[in-house]
C-alpha cells in the first residue's frame, strides 16, 4: 500500500480508502455484515487505513458496523463521516436553514460519536452543499465549535454530485480541511479548477465514486439488472446501461501492462492526480477489496496513457 498527506490533516493515508455506503445496506441490496466485516478487516490487513461512511448510509447502521469493526483492531484506521441535509435532499436543496441549521450539525455529529463509539471524530463531512451558503457564518460556526470542544478534529464537505466549482469559494476561504468529490473517467471536471485550488490551499482531496456507480469496473451491460429495490435500478435507467457499456467497450482498449483489467485502471486514473489524498471505491466483498488493494502494489500510468484517457471525460448526471 502506499499513503499520501491529507492535506492540512497531515494525515498519511492509504492511496485506497474504503466506501462505507455499501455496507450500510441502504439502497445498496445485497450486504452481507458478516462479508462486510471480512471486506474491513481484509482491507486493513492490506494497509488501508481510511474509511468514509455517513450517519445516513442505513441511518447509522454503516456508522455502527464501522464502530464495531474499528474497535477490533489496533492500528490507527481515520474515520470520515458525514451530516446528512435536514430535509433529507440530495444534492442540496433550501436554505441553510433548511439544511444545515446550527443545533441540528451539533445533534447528528453527537449521533455519530455515539454511533461510532468514540469521543472524536477524525473528519466531520457536510454530506451536500451550496455555494450561496457560503456568505452566511452560520455553517462554520457549528463545525468550528465541535472543533474547540475537542468533538471533531477535522471538517470538510462533500461535494454535490458532478458540481466541483460549487466548493470554490470555501476552498479559497481555507475555512475547510478536506473535500470529497466525484472523479473518475468519466467526471474529469475537479481537475479543471478545484484540486489546483485544493493543492495551493492544502485542502485534502477525497475522490469518490470512481467506478461510476459501477460502470467502470465493466459488469454493467444492456442487460444486467441489480436487485428490486436496489437504486441503481434508476441510476442505470431506461438506455444508460447501453450508453456505459458503448463507452467502457472503447476502455478495454487501453488495458494492457499498466492497467491488466478496467477497476485498475479506473483507479490508478483517479491516482494519477496530484491533489487526490486517497480514492474510496465502494467495497462489500473481500474478492474486490484485494483486486483495488493491488492497484498500489503496482506503478502508476504514464503520462501517455493519462492524455488518451482525457479523450473519454464525459460530462453527464445520471442521479438526476
Ligand atoms: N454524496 C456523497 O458524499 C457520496 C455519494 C456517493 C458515494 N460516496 C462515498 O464514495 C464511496 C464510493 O462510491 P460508490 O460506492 O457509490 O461507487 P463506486 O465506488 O464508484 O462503485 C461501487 C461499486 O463497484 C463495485 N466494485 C468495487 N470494487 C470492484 C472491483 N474490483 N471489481 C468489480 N466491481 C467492484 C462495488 O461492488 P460491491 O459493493 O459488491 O463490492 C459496487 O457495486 C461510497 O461508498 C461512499 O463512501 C459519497
């Protein structure tokens, strides 16, 4: 495994993150807790040593599941975890008030503390945001105060889906310590201005989503169907799986010694970048958690490959 600083965290963390949404069984179907916790645990063993969850991911139940596991182990495993919107919008809709009112930050973070079972947070995220909330204090105040009273020892947002110049103004503000943002293949937009911004500012950078939701590890054709009751089931609607296999299709092109199979290379994309501090793939299954781990046992892509792939950016917003 290889690690990278966090950006004013100065944490050093693994190149792989583990996505903890998966695990929360919410909207994902299929969990298994117990696969679950051997994908933690094997993950660990291999040298990651960040996980991303939110209290929204199974209202708590990922938050716990994570408690439960962090605690069977001894090494130093930094939590990241998220405030959900008030009014349960994603992305971000309403007023400040709406979403992220001062008392009730305080009450979700007391939620994930006891959810998680510890007496800090490592990383308090906001799980939406809106540039025009930047204007009023009143979204840092309770963040800066969890932060004096020793309840969180770092904060940051997480961005709304495929919109990196949302967090432009609050980067540039150095108010935040972190940022978590959709990169991948397909969405090559934070390169644009965001992680310039983030590596002048020392913002951390974590990078998600970077299978599209699954479309870039290549199991998604015209005719896979993902459980009833799983929300890929709208993600991937009506032409989109033809759309995603049309374009992964061209992919397998590029798959050679630098990348043997399309999860590596999707990931190694995401690591070619500079500002990133670690990429969370969304993880259930031990098979998956050491076929992403392998990534960082082998060199990056070259600058060459990097180029051809700018070709296959493409900008589109399936969660809509
Ligand atoms: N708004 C937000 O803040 C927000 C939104 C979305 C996600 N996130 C965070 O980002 C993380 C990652 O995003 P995501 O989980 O939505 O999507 P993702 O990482 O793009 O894709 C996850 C999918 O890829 C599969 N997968 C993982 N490794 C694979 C491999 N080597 N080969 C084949 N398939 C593989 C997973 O399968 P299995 O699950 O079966 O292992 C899952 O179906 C989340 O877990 C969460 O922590 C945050």
């Amino acid at each position: 495994m290889r690690y990278r600083t966090l950006g004013r965290t100065g944490w050093e963390v693994s190149e792989i993150g583990f996505g903890a949404w998966g695990i929360g069984k919410h909207m994902w179907v299929g969990a298994d807790d117990e696969e679950s916790m051997r994908a933690l645990h094997r993950a660990v063993d291999q040298g990651v040593n960040f996980i991303d969850t939110a209290l929204a991911y199974g209202v708590g139940y990922s938050e716990n599941l994570v408690g439960r596991f962090v605690k069977e182990r001894s090494e130093r495993i930094y939590v990241a975890t998220k405030v959900p919107p008030k009014n349960r919008i994603w992305p971000s809709k309403g007023t400040l008030d709406e979403v992220f009112p001062p008392e009730y930050v305080i009450e979700c973070a007391e939620t994930s503390l006891a959810n998680l079972g510890v007496n800090t947070l490592d990383l308090l995220q906001l799980h939406v945001w809106d540039a025009r909330w930047f204007a009023d204090s009143r979204w840092f105040e309770p963040l800066d105060s969890l932060r004096r009273q020793g309840k969180i020892r770092y904060f940051g947002i997480s961005i709304n889906d495929h919109d990196p110049d949302s967090a432009l103004d609050i980067v540039g503000s150095g108010k935040i310590d972190t940022v978590q943002v959709i990169y991948n293949i397909f969405d090559q937009k934070p390169e644009d201005r965001l992680f310039p911004l983030c590596q002048q500012k020392n913002v951390g950078v974590i990078a998600r989503v970077p299978f599209d939701e699954g479309a870039l590890t290549g199991s998604i054709s015209p005719d896979t169907s993902f459980p009833s009751g799983d929300w890929r089931n709208d993600y991937f609607r009506g032409d989109r799986k033809r759309q995603v296999h049309d374009r992964v299709e061209k992919l397998k092109g590029f798959l050679d010694t630098e990348a043997g199979a399309l999860p590596d290379l999707a990931l190694k994309f995401c690591l070619h970048h500079p500002a990133v501090g670690t990429v969370i793939p969304g993880m259930r299954k031990t098979s998956h958690v050491d076929a992403n781990i392998a990534v960082t046992n082998t060199p990056p892509l070259s600058a060459h490959l990097v180029d051809r792939l700018r070709e296959h950016r493409w900008e589109k917003n399936f969660y809509s």
